[in-house]
C-alpha cells in the first residue's frame, strides 16, 4: 500500500550515480526525464491535495454556519451567492493562507516533513524573517521577536473574529486593512503569505464599500485575470505549457508529452503545438475580464463564465507547483458570485475611496511590476503562471549546508525530511527533480553559463533551489524570488557564518516587459557581490536547458 501511494516514479537513471555526473550530463538527463514523467509525483500525495480543498471549502461551511440562515448544505442554493457568504469566503481565504495552509503548502513545493510551514514559523520567536526596513530599532531585526508573533496572532485573531460573528463588524474590516500592511512592515513575507494582493485588496473595499461592494470587486477579479494575461505576452510561457502538461496528473500519455517538445530527446525546445496552447491560454485570460465587465447576463456574461471556468479547471487539473488550488477555487467561486449573480450590476458604480485603492493595487502596482519587475513582487504585479519569474539557485561546498542548522526553524534540511520516508537513492531522484523544473524554463537556460561562473566544480556542492531555501529559513515559498535574494542571504549569512567560497548563490532576474534581456547576479555569502550581467532572452530561445 505505502509503494503504491507514497511511492515516486522514479527517473530512467541511477540517482547516486546521476549525482556525481558533470553538471551537463546531470542537467540533460534530469531534464529529459522530467520531459516525460514530470516530479514524479506518488499518487498518495494528490489525495493530500484533495483533502485539503475539501476542508477548505468545509471551513467555510463551518464559517457560514454561525450567522443564521447560512451553511446548511440542503438549501446552499439560497444563500451561496450572498454577501455575508462571499464575505466569510474572503476571510476564510486569508485565513488558510496566512496559517501556510494554501499556496506553497505540501511535498509539490519542497515541504515534506512537515507538510506546512507558516504558523509553524510566524508563531515562533526567533525564526529568520524580512523586515520591509531592515535596522529599524524593535521591527527591524532579521529574527521574530515577541512584537511579530503578537502582531501575527492579532491578526488571526481579528480573521476569526469576523468568521465567527453573523456580519463582520466594521472595526474587524478597518483593523484588518491596517494590520496585514504592518505584518508586511514587520516582515514583507506575511503580506504575500496572506496573497495580500487580492485578499487585503477585497477586505479594504468591504471595509469602504460595505454592501456595495460588487462593483470594485468586480473590478479586483478583472485585474486579477488581466494582468496574469498580461504577463504571459512573452516568449516564457510556451515553456511553461510544456513543463505543466508533462507534470500533469492525468495526462500521463507519453506521445502527448512528447508532442510539448521540438524533437525528444534531443531538442526540449517547446513545440508548435505547446506554443499554440500558450498562446491559447493567453488570450483565454484576457478575454474573460473584458468579456464579463461588458457582460449584463447574457451571451457575453454566459461566454465569459464558460471559459473562467475552463481556464480555472485546466488550471486546477495541473495541480501546479506551487499549488494554487484554494486560491483558484475562491476566484471560481468570487466569478460566478459577482459576474452571475450580479450580472446587471454596473461595475462603473465606484465610490471615489475604491476607485482610489483600485488605481493602486489594480493599475500602478501592476505597469510597474511589469515593467520594473526588480522593484515589486510577482504577486503585487499579478503576474501569475508566466514562467518569467525571478529565481535563485543557492550552491553550498562540501558539508557546509549543515551550518543552515544555526537557524531557527521547524523544517529540517530536505534531504533530512525525505529521508524519513525513502531511501538515500530516491531522496537524491526527487530533489535533483527540482533542478530540472528549474532547466525547462526558458530563464533557467541561463544558468548552463551561470554555474561554471560561480563554482569551479558543481559536482562538489549541494544545489538547492532558492524556493527550498526560502521554505526552510522563512517558512513560505511560492515563487518569488526576491524572497531568497540577497536579503535572505545576509540573514543567513549573519546566522550561519559561512566562509569565503562555501554557499554561492547565483539570481536571476524576471525580464521586464517589452526588454529583450534579463539580469543576473553572483554572490558569495561572504564576500558579497562577485559577479553581475545580463542574457539576451533571443539566445536563450536557441539554447537547450543543459546548455
């Protein structure tokens, strides 16, 4: 039974003898099997996946059930779609997230043993976190003291506040629109934790709109599938296509996965037909906003909803990594509640407050995530499943990593976690599978010229992924590289003391739109800033992910 659930497929290869391999043999043969099995997922841990929706949408039964004439399943037809129900749904989501239970949760994003981070983590003093302005005297330290876990606590206390009463009161509402950007303040993690993007952005205008919130929601969820449209007007995400269908869950035909690559084995490039559903895709989310903003209900409401819900369901069929399942669920859910409900509803009905707030978060943030992607987070820049991701590999000499054991923290180093449950072989199987995730990007084909640069000899290093890194010392990942960028290191760095030479990291930037190149950095956890450039996206096109 444990074989058949929690067993990984494992790659057409000797992993301990993978691992000793020159780092192009090592990237060209985790790359062709990931082409073809994916992470190898066991089938035990989707069930993992399914449980958790289950008490995510359950949570938000129990929720509904205290105010009265909500969360009776025999009749949730009559009050699914209502305010207090959508309500309780925007709470309960940023209470999921920001207890580590949604994105970045789970063996899918590198957390085994335990399968969560976030309160694990933020309840816990002296765990590593990201003051927004490092050196302020009492919230500027690189540790959590006793101010972040009771700020931390505050908040979850006002969230289940508002769940627990029939109608949020207003001071909830307004102490939540102050409290999720003062965590931020404390440590930028928590923001992003609680996809403060769109969490934070609906509790404000329930907070100014109260119940004539359905307008600036409207526009919040237009936004949202926007600009993750908007970020994939690139050459990245035909990339991404190939790597999502050959990881899928379902899908596990071989000549369809072959068909996402020019030329298999040999040329990983993505093929016409990956190209075609990238593109597909992209014109898929930005045809739903604008086709339920022009939408009052009929043709062009009921068109707009068919293909949300086709672009959500294709999403969640992936169970991506990074696994975004809730966080799909709720825009479904917020989708059919303000575009079919409320389908007569103007979204033109904004008071100036709202108005005020949507120019931020759903305009400004954006352009200038997307155009300055250094300067703001993936997640501030609604710049969703693109591929065009900041990222980071961390290189650590011989043993050095165990001195990551000076950091306070509640997950131990992945190999440690994984070896509770296999064997040393398949441990180094799935770990090196991360590494080709990472190669199959189109950005990550940087990193066959990145890595001679930084190291002499990579077959004498561990190679973690800046995402585990950031998992391990922070307690969330979810794709944002800035997360395990250079401040990560120095607060790693001020813990652990590693000597000249022992952890390189090298980081790459996203490309910013309408740039043709994007930039990199290394950096040696001791001497700081070794080495900075950058690649033209043009020529990493003509490069295969081993070089």
């Amino acid at each position: 039974m444990f074989a058949r659930l929690l067993g990984p497929t494992l790659p057409p290869y000797d992993p301990l003898v993978w691992e000793r391999l020159p780092f192009p043999q090592k990237a060209r043969l985790v790359c062709q099997s990931w082409a073809l099995q994916g992470y190898g997922t066991p089938p035990g841990i989707y069930l993992v996946y399914l449980l958790k929706l289950l008490l995510y949408v359950g949570g938000w039964l129990f929720f509904c059930g205290f105010t009265p004439g909500l969360g009776g399943l025999a009749d949730i037809g009559g009050w699914w779609s209502t305010a207090v129900a959508f309500e309780k749904a925007i709470l309960w989501s940023m209470l999921f997230e920001l207890l580590g239970l949604g994105c970045g949760s789970g063996p899918l994003t590198g957390r085994y043993l335990p399968p969560i981070g976030g309160f694990l983590y933020f309840l816990r003093p002296g765990t590593t976190k990201l003051p927004l302005v490092p050196g302020v005297p009492l919230i500027g330290g690189i540790r959590r003291n006793a101010i972040d876990v009771l700020a931390y606590a505050a908040t979850i206390g006002l969230l289940v506040a508002g769940l627990c009463a029939a109608r949020s009161e207003p001071f909830v509402l307004v102490g939540l629109c102050v409290a999720l950007p003062l965590l931020g303040l404390l440590d930028r993690t928590l923001f992003l934790a609680a996809r403060g993007e769109h969490f934070w952005t609906a509790i404000v205008i329930l907070a100014l709109a109260g119940a004539d919130f359905v307008p600036g929601m409207m526009w919040l969820w237009a936004a949202l599938w926007f600009w993750a449209g908007v970020s994939k007007l690139n050459h990245h995400f035909p990339a991404v296509v190939g790597v999502m269908i050959s990881n899928h869950p379902f899908l596990r035909f071989g000549w369809l996965r072959r068909r996402m690559y020019r030329a298999f084995p040999d040329d990983l490039s993505p093929s016409r037909l990956a190209t075609w559903m990238a593109h597909a895709g992209t014109l898929l989310e930005l045809s739903v906003p604008v086709l339920l903003l022009l939408g009052d209900g009929g043709t062009l409401t009921l068109v707009g909803l068919a293909l949300m819900l086709l672009l959500h369901g294709f999403i969640l069929s992936n169970v991506p990594m990074g696994v975004p399942l809730e966080w799909n669920v709720v825009m479904v859910y917020g989708g059919l509640v303000l575009f079919w409900t409320h389908a007569g509803q103007s979204p033109l009905e904004l008071g100036p407050g709202v108005a005020a707030v949507l120019a931020v978060m759903c305009v400004a943030l954006p352009v200038l995530g997307n155009l300055f992607p250094a300067r703001v987070p993936f997640l501030l820049a609604m710049r969703y499943y693109a591929g065009n991701w900041a990222f980071s590999v961390w290189l650590m000499r011989g043993d050095s990593y165990r001195k990551l054991e000076r950091l306070t923290k509640s997950s131990g180093w992945v190999y440690d976690q994984l070896g509770v449950l296999y064997d040393r072989a398949t441990c180094v199987a799935l770990v090196g599978k991360v590494i080709g995730f990472r190669l199959m990007h189109l950005h990550g084909r940087v990193l066959s010229q990145l890595v001679p640069r930084a190291v002499e000899r990579v077959e004498d290093c561990e190679w973690v992924d800046g995402e585990l890194m950031a998992g391990l010392a922070l307690g969330w990942n979810f794709g944002d590289g800035h997360l395990h960028s250079e401040p990560l290191l120095r607060a790693v760095q001020a813990q652990c003391g590693f000597s000249p030479g022992e952890l390189r990291c090298i980081m790459v930037e996203s490309q910013p739109l309408g740039r043709r190149t994007l930039q990199w950095r290394i950096v040696d956890a001791h001497d700081g800033l070794l080495e900075r450039g950058e690649a033209e996206v043009a020529a990493l096109r003509e490069r295969q992910p081993w070089g």
